[in-house]
C-alpha cells in the first residue's frame, strides 16, 4: 500500500467515512485481498464482499468489517489479534500476558483460596471429584490413563 493510500483510509476514518468503491479498492490493496465477486453499484457500510484472504481462503463480510478488522480470513487474523494483544500489554502493564504479573498471580490463589480453601483448583477435593465423575461418564475410567481404549496405545 503507498503512503497516498494509507492516508487517503486514515482521512477517511477520521473525517467521514465514505463506503464507496473507492475505499473497497483501497481496503482490498492495503489487506493484498482479491474480490471474489461483482460489486455492486450502490454499496454501503453493511455490504456483504466475498473475498479471498492472502492465503487462498475464500470469506464473506461486511465493507466495514473489511476496513476495521482486514481482508483476512480467520487463520491470518489469529497472529495480528495475538500480536496486538500482547502490545497493548505491554504498554499498559510491561508483560507479554497479564497472567504473569506477580500481582495477579496472588489475586488468582487468593480467589482460589476464598472459593475452595485451596491455593490451586487441582488441590480441591471437590473438583477432582468432578473431573473423576466427568470422565467416567464420558469415557467410562476415572482417569484416561485407566480407560481400556488408552492402554492399548501405551507404548
Ligand atoms: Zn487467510
């Protein structure tokens, strides 16, 4: 995508967002999407487009979808999404995830300790027996390493 275009979608964005043609053709160059499909005359925001992503999958979805979320299918957003994420993490707190902050460590155990009297779910009688009670009605043993299907696999 050249600067002229990144511009012309951020204006865009920020002024009053036309979902024209013309914005279509940009939003299909900056995401490298091919148009599956002939568009239309009269399109609008809630315009369904058929697609296909950069890597070969064919998608429906909305013009404004397209614009704000990307051409892409699901697999390809995965990454953007992860990566964004961990950003915005980073930003905010200085960790990749907020499940490695110290803070919310001792948060998590003591909410566990409140709810169940344990430090960890695992260490709760309580929902070990349900685990065990889970199994034996999905694969009949008490745990999978039991179950006659399992043994057979052991090498
Ligand atoms: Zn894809």
């Amino acid at each position: 995508m050249s600067d002229e275009q990144a511009i012309e979608i951020k204006e865009r964005k920020t002024i009053c967002l036309r979902y024209d043609h013309l914005l279509l053709q940009n939003i299909l160059i900056r995401d490298e999407a091919e148009l599956m499909q002939v568009v239309p005359n009269n399109i609008n925001f809630n315009t369904k487009i058929q697609y296909r992503c950069k890597c070969g999958s064919l998608n429906i979805k909305t013009i404004s979808a397209m614009f704000k979320l990307g051409c892409v299918c699901k697999k390809c957003i995965l990454p953007i999404k992860m990566s964004k994420k961990e950003a915005t993490s980073l930003e905010r707190y200085g960790v990749k995830s907020t499940a490695s902050l110290e803070s919310n460590k001792i948060k998590r155990k003591e909410t566990c300790m409140a709810k169940y009297g344990v430090d960890n779910a695992s260490k709760c009688q309580e929902i070990k027996d349900k685990i065990s009670q889970y199994m034996i009605k999905r694969h009949a043993a008490q745990r999978a390493a039991l179950n006659p299907i399992c043994e057979n696999t052991k090498k």
